[in-house]
C-alpha cells in the first residue's frame, strides 16, 4: 500500500503515437463515445473518483466544455457488462510551441473497478483515437498520487517530462514507488 505522497503535478509525453500497446477489454465491457446530456455522466465518475469540491461542472467547461462538438469524437465512456458507465477518457487536443499535440486526459475509473486491467484497454482505445483524429504526439497531466495510473501511462511509452526543479522533485517522489522511472533527465 502506498501512503502519503505529496500532491505535484507531472507531465508526461510520448514523442510518436506508433506502436501503441493493445489490450482488449474484458468480456462483456464496452467503449461507446460522449453524447448529448453526458456532462452530468462524467461529473459522477469524477465525483466517485476525487473530491467533490475538486471535480464539478465548472471544471468540465473549463477543461472539455469550451468545445463541446468535440466531445462525441473524443471522449470514450467505459461502459459494464450490465451496461452502466464505468469510466471515461479523452483523446483531446493541445497547441503547444505551434505544434497540435493529442492529449490523453481526464482518465478515470470508479473504484469499485479499478484494479481489473481496465484501464489499458481505455487507455490503448483513446491513444488509437488520437491516431485516428490525426495526432503524431501526445502527452498528459497527471499528480504525484496517481502511481498505478503512471504505472500504466509508462506501459504505453509516455516519458517523464523532467525540465525544472519542480519537475525533478516530483518525479523524485514517483521514483520512490516506481523503480524504472529516470530521475535524472
């Protein structure tokens, strides 16, 4: 069990979108994308997953809402056997240094289901996405906590983005809980 660790945002990247890692989901799972009235949808995995006062539908228009008719090309829902919605993932979009970058974000699992090899297939489904909508790169944010989380986001070929002081301790605090990770970039 992992304890404490201080919460510092990270920033991975992947320089290609080739070769992405495929997993199939489990039986009975399924993927369907964002349709209309699923802002509320999104919100109540969030909710399940973080701090109400973190996650509400201001976050949602600030980080996703401001270009809603992406939405149903972009955003998966994880779906159970008995069809409930269980998680979500985005294949988004960035500019940075003028260059489009895709961007894996606001993945998440209810609790209840994760630790089942969910994530990989949800992941590995938006990765091919941003393939698909014409992305080359991608990369991510995501907190020093999330270790099972980074875990899978290194299976996929995301490196450490490690360029100030503030990126190395953190990285420092991830390293701690995951050998394999370079501390040193």
């Amino acid at each position: 069990m992992i304890g404490h660790i201080e919460y510092l945002s990270i920033r991975m990247y992947r320089p290609n979108l080739r070769r992405i890692p495929q997993y199939s989901l489990l039986d009975g799972f399924g993927l369907r994308f964002f349709r209309r009235g699923d802002r509320k949808t999104w919100l109540d995995i969030w909710q399940t997953v973080e701090n109400h006062e973190r996650v509400t539908l201001k976050t949602f228009r600030q980080s996703l809402g401001y270009d809603l008719p992406a939405l149903p090309r972009r955003c998966l829902f994880l779906i159970s056997p008995d069809g409930h919605v269980i998680g979500t993932a985005t294949a988004w979009y960035e500019r940075d240094h003028g260059q489009r970058w895709g961007r894996l974000h606001w993945v998440a699992i209810r609790p209840e289901f994760q630790g089942r090899g969910l994530s990989k297939p949800l992941v590995g489904a938006v990765m091919n996405l941003m393939r698909v909508l014409g992305h080359r790169r991608a990369f991510l944010i995501t907190q020093t906590p999330r270790i099972a989380a980074i875990r899978t986001y290194l299976r996929f070929g995301f490196r450490p983005d490690i360029s100030t002081d503030e990126d190395h301790r953190a990285w420092r605090l991830v390293h701690r809980h995951i050998k394999a990770v370079p501390v040193s970039m």
